[in-house]
C-alpha cells in the first residue's frame, strides 16, 4: 500500500512539472490577438492619384476604459473603381508599430472580412493571397454603384493553425462597423 502511494506522490509531481515548461513549444491553437489602436482604410481612384483615407483610433485598443476617439465616414464617388489597402497601427509604442507588416508576414493566419450593407452599394475584390492561397485581404479592388448610404463592417479574422479560407475559425482582431456614403 505504501508503495502505491509513493508512486502516486512521484506521478503527481512529474505531471506538475511537465506543466510547468518553460513556454519554448507554440501551441498552434494559441489565439493571441493583436493590440490595434488605428485602423485606416485607404482608397485610390483607380486611373488618378486621388487617395482618400478614412480612419478609426481606439487609443487603448479596447472595449474600455478609453472610447473610440475617432471613427470617420467613408465617403466614396459613385459608380467608381479604387484600389485598396488597410494600414493597421500600434500606437501604444514608441516608435508607433507597424502591424500591417506583422500581418504580411503571419498572411497564412489572418483573413480580412469586408461586409457592406446593402451590399449593392460597393463591393470587394480581395487581390492578395496567403502561401495556400486563401484571401488575405490587405489589399483589393472596390466598386461603387449608384449613390446611396450604407454601412461597412471590416474584420480581421486571426486564424492560427487554423485558417481555411472562411471567417468561422479564429477571433477577431478587428471588428469596426464605418457609415458610408456614396455619392
């Protein structure tokens, strides 16, 4: 009987300190969510140079305590095509840090989600793709139509290990809703 318990002592304790590592193994399924504070939205009238830039701050980067301290309106011309980009900041650090560059490089764990509503009033044409394939969604082609005023819900999808080409797996980075007018 003793014995029996001397080797539950030795179990108990190998297991402890299995748990206990030293954090140099990744667990694929990790889900650590960027701190993002600016988010801006970049669109160049195809066949101009005219970039118009519609921006989001959180200063924190949060829900809370610190409200959104900036949130434009996205005004588009009508019946248009732009070219795309998203730029999406840290700045939290001194100097301000890059996430677009993070998210480029880490292109196979992250989705970019744009949803207008109604979604007639403009439309989304991902162009960059991950080593598998999958939309990424940095940068793309838009298309106004008539005029008209909307919504658009921009998300970044952070899909470690898991990213297959739909929104379902992962978390949100980036969940922001913009009004839009197109006129």
């Amino acid at each position: 009987m003793k014995k029996m318990h001397y080797w539950g002592y030795l179990l108990a304790i190998a297991t402890v300190i299995s748990s206990c590592s030293k954090g140099t193994d990744i667990d694929p399924n990790t889900d650590e969510n960027e701190l993002i504070t600016t988010v801006k939205l970049n669109f160049t009238e195809k066949g101009t140079s005219t970039t118009s830039t519609f921006v989001v701050i959180d200063p924190d980067g949060a829900e809370g305590p610190k409200a959104i301290s900036q949130l434009d309106k996205i005004t588009l011309k009508a019946n248009k095509s732009y070219d795309f980009t998203i730029t999406i900041l840290d700045e939290t650090k001194n100097p301000v840090s890059d996430i677009t560059t993070g998210i480029e490089a880490e292109k196979n764990d992250h989705l970019f989600i744009y949803t207008p509503s109604p979604s007639s009033l403009l439309s989304f044409v991902i162009t960059d793709k991950d080593s598998k394939g999958y939309n990424v969604g940095l940068k793309a082609s838009v298309t106004t139509t008539a005029a008209g005023t909307g919504k658009l819900k921009v998300q970044l999808r952070h899909q470690p290990g898991v990213k297959d080409g739909t929104p379902t797996p992962g978390s949100d980075d980036i969940n922001q809703t913009f009004d839009v007018v197109v006129n």
